[in-house]
C-alpha cells in the first residue's frame, strides 16, 4: 500500500495493511547520511537527500520538511536575531529578538514565499522530494504555528508577559503570524505537499483561557483556511510538552492528525478527543527512543495504539535524537508494520 494512502486510509476509518509510522526525523535523518545539520537546514537538497534516504531505509511513512524556527523569521525580519551552529539547527537569541521593539511590526510584512528566501528553500524542498519519490510518498510539509512564530520574533519569555502588559500587541502579532502560515501553505501544497504540519510548541506553557481568547481562534484561522482552499490535503497539528490542559479546546480544532508528547496523559487526551480523532505520537524520544531498548520502544508502541485505538499513527512524541539507536528507531516502525489498526 502506498504511504500516502495509507495515512489518508487512517484518518478516513478505511481499510488498511498497516498502521502508518511517522516518527520526526530531522538532525537523525542528516546523521544517517553524514550530513552536518546546518547543510541541512541551508540546502533543500541535502534536506531531500537525507529524508528521502532514511524514510526508504526504516520504512518510515513519511518525507518531513521541518527542520528549524528560523525559516519564516528570517524572510520576514532578517538573520539578526539567529544563532547558527554547525550541527544542530540555527535558535532565536532573544536578547536580539526580531521586536525586541513591538513598534517594528509595523514595517513588518507577509513575505512571498516564493520570493527567494529561506520558506522558498522549503518549497523547493518539497518539489525536489516529490519528484525524487514519486507520487506514492506522503510529503508533510510545515508551518510555524501562531504562537511559535511570534514567541520567535518577540522572545518566548517576552510574549508571555505581553499576554499581561498588552494583550493589544499580543491579538495584532497572533494575527500578523497566522496570516503568515496562510500564505506559507498553499505554496507548500501546490509543490507537492500532500499534508501540512502546524507546529506551536510554546502553547504548552498557556492555561485554557489565554488559550481560548488569544491563540485557538488563530490555529483554527490557519487549518480552516487550508481545509476549504485544499480539502484533500491532510492537517496536523504538534504542540510539543504538556498540553493536558487544552485537550478539550484542542480537538475542536480542523486537523486530521493530532500529534501528543509524551508527556500528556494519553488515556485522558482519547478521552476528551473521542474514538475517532488520529492521535500520533506520544512515545518517549527519551526514556523509550533514546535510552531504551528495542523491546522497551515496541512495548511503548504496543501501550500507544492500544490506548488510541485504531485511528493511531506510530510516532515520536517530538523530534528523534540524533543519538538514538537506530535499531530503536527500527522496533518503533515495526511495530507499526506488523500491527493494522484492530491488533489491540
């Protein structure tokens, strides 16, 4: 079965051989080959090579295009605030954040991006991954989410307090932000992007009520507009720690795949999405993928699709160490090949 039918056949309650595996690999995927990350991260060749090489060597389900917080960053403020590293990926330094002064918004514009900039780098990634793979690949492509974007433009310690001292700013940048990622997708999808993943880690660290008024009405802005302009492409959504506190809203939200760390209570977040959402991830990049054994990674495995059931995708709760044991990486993806979606 094709990887790309077989997500889609999850995500519809449809007959399938397998369960889909779907770990991040990004900083593993540029070990495997031998690439230094920041050639990765730099070259959406190299980014397709690596990707395109490791999902045929596991198995994985998926080619996956993030790779770092830096791309729309820097198309929209400039490289003044980004740190790079030789091996790992480029990280905001926020004592020179992009708005450090929240006057600059004002100058600040959607970029285009096919404009020749570091999101066009991605674009190209995709188109290059879809030609090299064919037509039976499923290709994720990425956004920022709201939230992540500006906690990248402003400082995560700063937007937080700015919830407090000028919620005005905060509404005005959330917006700025989501109409980004609206125009960042559909260039991603027409390259070949069969699925856009929304990622807004810094979620995790807001109540359910500054959620509720600030940032939900953004991510359901964002995955809406998707959903009507492309109603064949999948959503997913990855908010990385713990999101416990939002599961009730969040799954209120127009995506097809939501994707749990682990450390949410995935008894609890079934609970409240119901029997049918696709719930991804939730196995430890830690404690399972990384000082585990391959027992212990398929026993986790084996734990996560029997508490979601059969609208499951196998997966990392978040991004797959370079340092984890390959041979761990194997067990979690076959656990996936050896299991449909009623083996529980």
């Amino acid at each position: 079965m094709k990887s790309i039918d077989r997500v889609r056949a999850i995500v519809n309650g449809q007959p399938v051989d397998h369960l889909p595996a779907q770990p991040m690999v990004m900083m593993f995927a540029a070990k495997h080959i031998g690439m230094p990350y920041i050639e990765y991260t730099r070259d959406s060749r190299k980014m397709a090579e690596a990707q395109v090489k490791v999902a045929r060597d596991f198995g994985i389900d998926c080619l996956l295009t993030c790779s770092d917080p830096a791309r729309e960053v820097i198309d929209i403020a400039g490289d003044g605030s980004v740190e790079w590293f030789d091996d790992q990926g480029p990280a905001i330094h926020e004592s020179r954040a992009a708005l450090k002064d929240k006057s600059r918004l004002q100058q600040f514009k959607v970029p285009d991006p096919l404009g020749g900039g570091r999101m066009h780098d991605r674009v190209d990634g995709i188109r290059l991954m879809r030609r090299e793979a064919g037509p039976d690949v499923s290709i994720v492509g990425w956004v920022e989410g709201p939230l992540a974007l500006a906690q990248e433009l402003r400082g995560l310690n700063t937007i937080m307090t700015d919830f407090i001292d000028d919620p005005d700013f905060v509404r005005e940048l959330l917006t700025f932000t989501a109409d980004v990622a609206i125009r960042y997708a559909p260039a991603q999808i027409d390259a070949g992007a069969d699925t856009i993943g929304m990622s807004d880690a810094a979620a995790s660290l807001m109540g359910p009520h500054f959620y509720a008024e600030y940032l939900f009405p953004q991510q359901l802005r964002v995955l809406s507009h998707i959903k009507r302009r492309y109603p064949h492409v999948l959503t997913r959504l990855h908010m990385c720690g713990q999101t416990a506190a939002l599961l009730s809203q969040m799954c209120a939200l127009p995506a097809d795949i939501l994707e749990l760390d682990f450390p949410v209570d995935l008894v609890a977040a079934r609970r409240a999405f119901g029997p049918r959402r696709v719930i991804s991830g939730n196995v430890s990049t830690i404690t399972d993928l990384m000082e585990g054994t391959p027992e212990r990674v398929y026993a986790a495995a084996q734990r996560c699709h029997a508490i979601s059931g059969g609208y499951h995708i196998v997966n990392s709760g978040c991004e797959v160490s370079p340092r984890t044991p390959p041979e761990n990486l194997r067990a979690l993806i076959r656990y996936a090949q050896e299991h449909g979606p009623a083996d529980v």
